[in-house]
C-alpha cells in the first residue's frame, strides 16, 4: 500500500495519499492549504490520479485545498453529515478567534460541487480500497476517523484521526461547534481495547497535524487515553 504525507505550509496540517499497491487511483485525506501542487506532484510522481477526497472535519486547514483539486480532478468529497454545512463556508465556521487569520483566504473558496455525505459507522467503497467511517464528535460535530485495513500482512490498519487524536494530545473543543463531552465519549472509545471492542492497538494512528504513532502506544502513554 503506498501512503504518502504532504504538510501543509499554513500550520502543518497533513494531508494524505493512499493507493492500493499496482493501481493507479488514490483518495486524498484533508487536502489543507495549498497543498495543490504538491499533490499533482505527488500524482505525477506514482503515475496516480485521485478519486476522492475524505474529510474528517469541516475546519478550513483541512479542506481549503479542495476548491482547486475538485477543479482539476472533478473530485466526489465524503464528510459526515454534520460537518457538511461548513463546506458552505470553512473560514466563518473557524468561529471569531481563528476566522481573522484566514480572512484573506476567503474570496479563494469554492464549495465543492460533488459532496457525499454519510453517518456513523459508514462503509466506503474508494479507489479499490474499504474504508470504515467512525463519527467521533468533539473537536467538531462531524469529526470522522476513517479507518482502512491494509490489504497485506501488516497486522494493523490505519486510522486517520483529524484532530481528534494527536500524538500524546488530542484536539481543543472551545471553537464552534466543540464539545467537551462528546469529546470524553468520542476518547473513551478509541481508549477501548480490542478484547473489548475497540481498535487494534496494531493500528496507525496518522493524525491531522504531527507525526503518526501506534494506536497501542497512544493507549499506553497518552494522558487523555487514560480514562
């Protein structure tokens, strides 16, 4: 399985590449600002073109890119219901605190006109690959980790987290939309361990800013997992 990670340059906000070994189509996960040229370098380089792009929330780091990239590549984008309406407009949903800092950013954004809502639980079918959506509210009311099982003999799959987990934190609730309650439920959830059913500790958490880890590691080191 190939998977790549392009940062962006506006607060390190990463954004994913994922194919199947041999083909020739990916999806892109939270295509952030101007990470364009990056992934039609990427695309380039792997002799690939993206078949969708999935978003794990509707924060305007993690979507900005989707304007140019839904142009080029005519791209479906997949969001959890309850982050659609902020593709309407990403900068304003940042609520008074951040919206200031993207204001320039505003006259650039175009909703993208292929949208692919869904609800928790949800199976993907994207670029010959399942992917596993899993609400997980808090951070946003729509937060998604997507989880995709790798198909070789790696014993674990890969869950993109957004900014619900990080590597030794997880995400801030105060900005719209927030809500420290569902937070705690959403991180009890992922603190499940799999005799319980939870995730594999096996699984790559690959966060929405930061390095990835080991969802086992994060369960072990990570404060806001001890509950």
């Amino acid at each position: 399985m190939l998977l790549l990670s392009l940062a962006s340059p506006v607060l390190g906000t990463n954004c994913y590449v994922v194919a199947r070994d041999g083909s020739d189509t990916c999806f892109l996960v939270d295509p952030g600002i101007a990470v364009e040229e990056h992934v039609g370098q990427a695309m380039a380089q792997h002799g690939l073109r993206p078949a969708a792009a999935l978003i794990t929330h509707g924060h305007a780091d993690h979507t900005f890119s989707l304007a140019q990239l839904c142009q080029r590549y005519e791209l479906p984008v997949y969001i959890h219901e309850a982050d659609e309406y902020r593709l309407d407009d990403p900068i304003q949903t940042l609520g008074p605190e951040l919206a200031p800092a993207f204001a320039s950013f505003a006259e650039l954004w175009t909703r993208p006109p292929d949208v692919h809502t869904f609800s928790d639980g949800a199976s993907l079918q994207v670029a010959g690959l399942t992917v596993e959506a899993l609400h997980a509210p808090g951070h946003t009311e729509g937060s998604t980790l997507y989880v995709v099982p790798r198909p070789d003999e790696h014993p674990g799959s890969l869950c993109f987290t957004g900014d619900v987990l990080f590597a030794g934190t997880v995400g801030r609730t105060d900005l719209p939309g927030g809500d420290p309650e569902a937070m705690r439920q959403t991180l009890a959830r992922i603190a499940t361990p799999e005799a319980d059913g939870g995730l594999p500790d096996a699984t790559t958490v690959l966060p929405g800013h930061g390095e990835g880890d080991s969802l086992g590691n994060q369960r072990a080191t990570n404060p806001f997992l001890q509950i």
